[in-house]
C-alpha cells in the first residue's frame, strides 16, 4: 500500500479524512477491482474549479498592475492540464495511483492526462476535507515559483485573442475572408474576424494571415487587451 503520510508531507496539508485522498489517486480504469468502487473523476471536477477560482485570485491580487491580456495568458498557462500534470510530476503523484491493469502496462503512471487529472482531484480532496483556504495555500505552495505573470506581450496576435476569448469563456475567433482589391501582384486582402457577442473586427494586409492579424488586433485593442504601445510593438 502506498504511504500516502509522505505525500501529505508533500503537499503540507493531513487529512482529518483518508478517504478523500485515497479516492483522489483513483483513476476510472481501476473500477473494474473488486474492491474498488468510486474513482476520481467527481473530485477532477470540483478540483478544477478550485483551482480556476483560486488562480484568478492569486493573479488578480498579485499583481494589480497588469493587464486582463496578461493575466489571462498567465492564468491559461498555469491551470491547463499540463501544468497540473507538470506540478503532479514534482510531487511523484504517479506512484500513488490506483489504476487498472491496462493502464498500468501501458504506463499510466507517467500519462500527462492521468497525472493531470489527479492533480485536480487532489486538490478537489483537499477543499472538502478542509475548506477552501486549504486548498489555497497547497495550490500556492505547489505552483511556487511558477506564479509569475507573463509580462511579454505576443507578436502573434491571433494566438493574443485566442487566449483572450478562452479567458473570457467566449467562442474561439472566426475569420471570414470579406475582400480582395489590387493586381495580382500586389493583391490587398480584406479579413473579418467575428466572436459571438462582440463586435466584429476587420483587418487588411498583404496577404490572408496579415489580413487576420491586422482583424484580430483591431479587437485586442478595441477590448483593452492590448494597448495602443503593444499594438505598435507588434506591428514592428
């Protein structure tokens, strides 16, 4: 049996609860054991949110100087599953899984998305067991250093507004093709691009992909993702 007393020791948090740690290292493949009857994909669930929320906060409190277009790509980068399965990875999660017989041959102690997951559930174990300040402050001792905003701003502004509107719980942007002007030669294109419930921005460049540029930094500016400077910068 695993010696779940070192990965408490870990993380700094002990349960008043084993039974929430021991279903948090339950992957779905190992239901099909006998003595095995919950996994942890409800606690994925729960521990996801609790991290969201608490990231956002971090963020926001942390650094009251920068930008949602900042604190949006920071908040993307350190609650995406592979940062979760990263953090999973420092504190060996993987040698504490329960997994089926599939999964173990097949190395799930080390699949991004098994460690990920679990490092979610973790996280969801440690809010029920102890409360949401709890959670906190294992989620902040376990991101560490990792909890720096990312202050460059991209030079590709279609991947700027993709994380924007990820951010914002928004649709992804969609570019339509709206024009053509000019010889062949030297032809100008026209692109519009449109996220549902926002007004849509139109761009025009010497080809297709500058064309969706020029579209995508009308709307990062226009929101107040990006400034007048950084659309400048971007530009160069």
């Amino acid at each position: 049996m695993p010696n779940y007393r070192q990965l408490e020791s870990v993380i700094g948090y002990t349960f008043s609860e084993d039974m929430w740690l021991r279903r948090a290292v339950v992957h779905s493949s190992a239901r099909a054991r006998k003595d095995i009857d919950r996994d942890n994909e409800r606690l994925e669930f729960l521990g996801d949110r609790v991290l969201g929320l608490t990231m956002a906060d971090i963020l926001f409190r942390k650094f009251p100087d920068a930008n949602e277009g900042s604190l949006a790509r920071t908040f993307n980068s350190l609650v995406r599953k592979e940062a979760c399965a990263a953090v999973a990875e420092t504190i060996d999660l993987g040698l504490y899984l329960e997994l089926g017989g599939g999964e173990l041959k097949g190395g799930g102690r080390r699949k991004h998305a098994i460690l990920g997951d679990a490092c979610e559930a973790l996280i969801g174990a440690v809010f029920l067991d102890g409360g949401f300040e709890e959670a906190r402050a294992v989620i902040e001792r376990l991101w560490g250093d990792k909890l720096e905003i990312e202050e460059e701003t991209p030079a590709d502004a279609k991947t700027a507004l993709q994380e924007w509107a990820q951010g914002q719980g928004l649709p992804l942007p969609a570019y339509d093709d709206v024009g053509r002007t000019g010889p062949d030669h030297r032809p100008v294109f026209t692109t519009a691009v449109r996220i549902k419930g926002l007004d849509s921005g139109t761009g025009t460049g010497e080809s297709k992909r500058s064309a969706q540029q020029a579209a995508a930094r009308v709307v990062l500016e226009r929101e107040g993702v990006w400034s007048a400077s950084e659309i400048a910068k971007a530009n160069d």
